[in-house]
C-alpha cells in the first residue's frame, strides 16, 4: 500500500476538467503510474478527430485499458533507461497535430472542437505523446528478437481454414529503368554558390539555419519544420547524407552535399546511439529542356535496343538506370512497408499508375516523366507479372504470410509480458471502472 499512499500525496490535487466540467480524479494505480480521469476524457477527443466512434463506451473502455498497458510499459521504460528526446517529441507533435487539422478542416475548427487555443491543446499532448514513443520503443525492445522461419509459415498457412483465407487485390510486379536529365555544370555552380551564401551567413551570425530552412529548402517533409529530420539511422539515408550527417560534431554544418535528391548543407542537432538528428537545406537544380529530351531520346533507344534483342530489360537496367536501390536487382521495385515485390495496385499512384494501366504482362511503355520524392525521373517500365485478385495462397503471397506470423508473435510475445508485469506489479483501479470488460484479467486484484 505504501505506493498508493506515497502517489495520493503526491498526485490526488484535482482540478477542473476543460471538457466535462467535472473533478479531476484519480482512477488507476500501476506501480509509480498514475491515470486521471480526463487522460481518459482526453484520449477520446483526439481519438474522435482520427475516426467515427460508434460506441461511446466502448471507446473509452478501450482507451482506460491501452492506458494501463502504457504505464506497465512505461515503469519498464524507466527500469531500462529508455528515453526520446525533446526534439523528436515536438517533430512528433507537430506531425500529430498537422493530421488532426487535416483531419478537422482548419487550426480554428480544431481550436473550437477542444475549446483551447493550438498552443494549449499542444502543450496538453506534450506529456501522453512523449510517454506514448516511450512505451513503443519498450514495445520494440520486448519484441526485437521475434523471429520466423519458413517451415514455422507453411504450418501458420495450414491452419487456415480455407474458407477463411483472406481476399487478396491485384498486385503486380514492376521493372523499371530511370534515366534522371543531366545537370549542366553552370547549374550545379549557381546551386553551391546560393548554399555557400547561405552556410556564410548562419556561421557569421546572419540567419539562422531554421530560418533559410524555412525560406528557401526544397525538401517539402521538412522545410516547415526548419530542416530538422529527426532521428534516422545511416540506412535511413542515402550514403553521401549519412556520411556527411554522423561525421558533423554538435553545432557544426557541413560542407555542401550532394545526393540523388539534389544538393544539401546539414547542420548537426543531436545523436543518440545508431541514430543521429540533424537539420538540412535541400535545393534542386534546375534541368534544361535540351538535357530532358535527351533524357528521353536516351530512354526510347534502349526500349528499342531491349525490343531488338540485343539486351534483356535486366540488363539494361544493370548497365543503364540512375536509380541505385533497383538497378542492381534487374530494376525490380519493392513495397518499402514489407519488402514484397508484389505491389498492390492502390499504392501504385500518378504517371506510373496511367502506365500500369495500359500495359499487359512483358510489354514495355513509352518513356516518360515520373514526378518523385527525389525529383523528376525520366522512365520506361516492364510489368514483370500481374496476380488478379484472389483467395490468399502461400505460393503467391509467401511475404503477407510470413508478415502475418511474425506480428502474430509479437502479439503473443506481448500479451505474455503485460501477464507476467501484471502479477508483479501494484494496481489498483477505482471502483466506478471495475466492471469494464477488460481484454487482460489481471487488472483487479
């Protein structure tokens, strides 16, 4: 009981809840951690601006029980020095509260839905977001040695029952071949002559690096933001960015960059273990019309070149393509989310989607201009296959399989160890909440 005692002390100062208009009060105990009754009450406000609620109470049994899940893995967090930084939770909150206006319509229709200004409602999820990246990492540390192996996926498939296999939609598998235009070395000049003004400028005190960030950085995910990346490991980055970023020492910019989605200046924020922070300036040259048509005029003498005979698309994309992550594997792309090569045809968008759709298996398109994250692309592409819409089968869909177990396991991995922390830890919960249907049993003691 001394837990109790110590935390009512400590914690039981109630106030006014914004939202209901009643007491704030103490509701669970878990170990050290508590949760107030308007944690509750907040949850399912910001739940309400993600989806419809069908169920009103329901949703908030649902968001009490994650909420004491939280704080088992939070007192674990604590125990093994897990931490995020001030950085990476505001860049967290800032993407949180970007989709919450998007989601809402408009700053002042969110204003008016928690009936709080933007910085309120921003320093109200400061403390639950940075408790929520807490406990995912807990989450990952607990998981990181789940592994499966293929004859563990084959008796995972088996024990389907055939009748319940899920629906899969059409997939295909896409080669492509990318020529990016040539930058004339006047371009490349006047790009390093802007990025030296500007470097010049924040060393001599002149702007700040967030600011000409802000004003001038091409790159569209973090010019708001003032440059800032957030944590990323060296795999995360292209090679000539990693290389640049994890040899900066605190405070220092880099000589100018350049890499495949243009040239950059880095300046060093932070670096916790594998992974480091660091803020960019991203500029694009600017490509001629005469080196985008020979751009083109390069990629339609390979489609024939290949159409001859005198080289396969693999090989061409081997000796040919500017892109580095398809090059090497015949121009073959992969799902970023699960490595799988077999690329539903919802998240195949723009120019390459009106592609798709004109070509049958083994044929090769026309070039053509592909407007990417990384800039415009110049390409030809070959659908490799086409899987139509199916029942789920191990031969052609092995990946979603394989991914399914191993989350399974996960699951089964965490469950056992929120069971194991219940029956060792203190927890007491108000009686006005023990009658939820809790989905773990071990919550009331």
């Amino acid at each position: 009981m001394r837990y109790l005692s110590l935390l009512i002390l400590l914690f039981l100062a109630s106030y006014a809840s914004a939202q209901k208009n009643v007491i704030d009060k103490i509701i669970a105990v878990v170990g050290e951690e508590i949760v107030l009754k308007s944690d509750i009450e907040n949850d399912f406000l910001h739940e309400q601006t993600r989806s419809a609620i069908a169920n009103q109470a329901d949703a908030k049994a649902q968001i009490f029980e994650n909420r004491l899940v939280q704080k088992l893995l939070m007192a674990q967090a604590k125990i093994d020095s897990i931490a995020v930084s001030d950085t990476e939770v505001e860049a967290q909150l800032n993407s949180q509260l970007e989709e919450y206006v998007r989601n809402i319509g408009s700053r002042e229709k969110l204003e008016s839905y928690f009936g709080k200004s933007y910085e309120e409602i921003k320093n109200e999820m400061r403390t639950p977001m940075r408790e929520q990246m807490i406990t995912n990492r807990m989450q990952q540390k607990i998981v990181e040695n789940v592994r499966v192996t293929p004859s563990e996926v084959r008796y995972f498939y088996r024990k389907f029952n055939k009748d319940s296999l899920p629906e899969v939609g059409d997939r295909y598998e896409i080669q492509q071949i990318v020529i990016k235009p040539k930058i004339a070395d006047t371009e490349k000049e006047r790009i390093r002559n802007l990025l030296r003004q500007y470097r010049d400028d924040i060393l001599e005190g002149k702007q700040s690096f967030n600011t000409l960030a802000v004003l001038y950085s091409e790159d569209p995910g973090t010019a708001a933001k003032g440059g800032e990346l957030g944590y990323m490991s060296k795999n995360e980055l292209t090679p000539e960015f990693a290389e640049a970023a994890f040899s900066l020492k605190p405070g220092k910019i880099s000589k100018i960059v350049e890499s495949e989605y243009g040239f950059h200046i880095i300046q060093y924020i932070d670096r916790q273990g594998d992974k480091v922070n660091v803020r960019h300036i991203l500029l694009r040259p600017r490509i001629e019309e005469k080196d985008r048509e020979a751009a083109l005029q390069r990629l339609d003498s390979l489609v024939t070149t290949i159409k001859n005979g005198e080289w396969t698309f693999e090989e061409a994309a081997f000796w040919v393509s500017t892109d580095k992550k398809t090059s090497k594997n015949g121009g073959l792309l992969f799902n970023a989310y699960d490595a799988d090569s077999k690329l539903p045809k919802e998240l195949i968008k723009g120019d390459m989607a009106r592609q798709v759709n004109s070509l049958q298996v083994g044929e090769i398109s026309e070039p053509f201009l592909d407007r990417t994250e990384i800039g415009d692309e110049y390409k030809i592409i070959k659908i490799k296959a086409y899987y139509p819409a199916h029942t789920a089968n191990l031969e052609d869909d092995w990946m979603s399989f394989e991914n399914g177990l191993k989350r399974k396991k996960e699951q089964e991995v965490i469950e056992k160890w929120i069971k194991e922390r219940q029956a060792n830890t203190y927890i007491h919960i108000d009686d006005e909440y023990k009658n939820i249907k809790f989905h773990y049993d071990g919550w009331i003691k």
